[in-house]
C-alpha cells in the first residue's frame, strides 16, 4: 500500500489518501478543511476512489466532506457510535468553530472488527473510544490509521463531549497496543509512529 499524508486547515489534521498499488484502488481518510485541495489530490493520484472513512466526526476532520463527496460520490464510512455526531453541530464541535455541519450522512457504518473489501484483500475496523464515543481506527497490513486516538508520544484530547479518559487508555492497550508490535501508526495530526515506540514511550499509557 501506498500512504501520502497531507495535513490541511488551521488544525493540521491529516488528510490520507491510502492506495492499492496493483489495483490502483484508493480509499481517503478524514477529509478536514481545504476541500479544493483534497479534491485536486484524489484527482492527481490517478487512482479510482472506493471509500471515504472518518475516524471521527470532529469538525477538524469533517470540514471538507461535503464538497468532496460532491465530486467523488464514493460510499462515506463511519464507525456506528459516531453516526449521530456527524451532524450534530454540539457533538462535531462545528458550532465551536463557527462552522456548519455536514449534510452529508454516512452510506456504511461498521462495528468493531468489521471489514471492508480493498485492493487484494481487506481493511478492518477497530472500535476505540475515548476522544469520542465512536472513534475508530483502520487497520490494514501493517499499518494503523489512529484518527485522534493515539499520537506520536501523546493522546487525543477527552474533555470534549463523548470524551472519557478511562475509555481512551482502555483502546489503547487493549486494541492498539495489542497489535503487532513494528505495526506502523498514522495518528490524525503530527508525525506517525509505531506501536512499539508508544509502549515504550507514551507518557500517558503505558503497557
């Protein structure tokens, strides 16, 4: 699989854009702010858009959405305890930044250890609460994508609505901390890391 990583707006969050090499399959993540250069990225690649997947429904990972599922109308993916938020204006935070919400809703919500089909085999979801009430990771070889679950050297934020420290620590060790060890992670803002650096590292879980 191919990773291209584009931080975009005034939060950084991280844009992914994940393709299939031998099928040219591409699937993006988390689609947050500057809409015209997301489209112009999924466009360029010369790949064939299957899936756009939110690890959340933040307004920092959301901004973008309508304007790109506008373009691609390709299946919107969300973790099923997240599907409310995405158009709440209280529970995205969209109100906080003086933004509206999506009005787009999901095609596909998936459970914990649900799969979609991709390229020449599969990516799985991981359920891991604890920034939100439905954040969700997407597993796929040996790589991570860990939306504001877990970062390089820290942890997503659990004082916003949904948010539970206990929660977080728990997904952590129990579903990242879990996985392969060299397992590499791409958090939803910085630079990635792997799964054998937080554990030893991470100064807010340890394992």
């Amino acid at each position: 699989m191919k990773i291209k990583t584009s931080p975009l707006g005034n939060m950084g969050a991280n844009f992914y854009m994940v393709t299939c090499e031998e099928t040219n399959e591409l699937f993006v993540v988390d689609p947050g702010a500057c809409a015209d250069v997301a489209i112009d990225l999924i466009k360029d690649s010369g790949a064939q858009l299957k899936y756009i997947i939110l690890t959340h429904a933040h307004a920092d990972h959301i901004g973008a959405l309508d304007s790109v599922k506008a373009v691609y109308d390709v299946p919107v993916v969300i973790c099923s305890e997240e599907n409310d938020a995405l158009n709440n204006d209280t529970y995205n935070l969209c109100s906080m930044f003086g933004m509206h919400s999506p009005k787009t809703t999901a095609d596909i919500c998936v459970s914990d250890g649900d799969t979609l089909p991709f390229g020449n085999g599969e990516i799985r979801f991981l359920h891991t609460p604890g920034h939100t009430k439905g954040s969700m990771c997407i597993h796929f070889e040996n790589c991570l994508i860990s939306g504001d679950t877990l970062f390089y050297g820290s942890i997503g934020r659990t004082d916003f609505p949904g948010g539970s420290f206990k929660e977080i620590e728990k997904s952590i060790v129990e579903k990242i901390y879990s996985l392969d060890s060299n397992t590499m992670i791409y958090p939803g803002h910085g630079n990635p890391t792997s799964v054998k650096f937080e554990m030893k590292n991470n100064p807010f879980v340890h394992r």
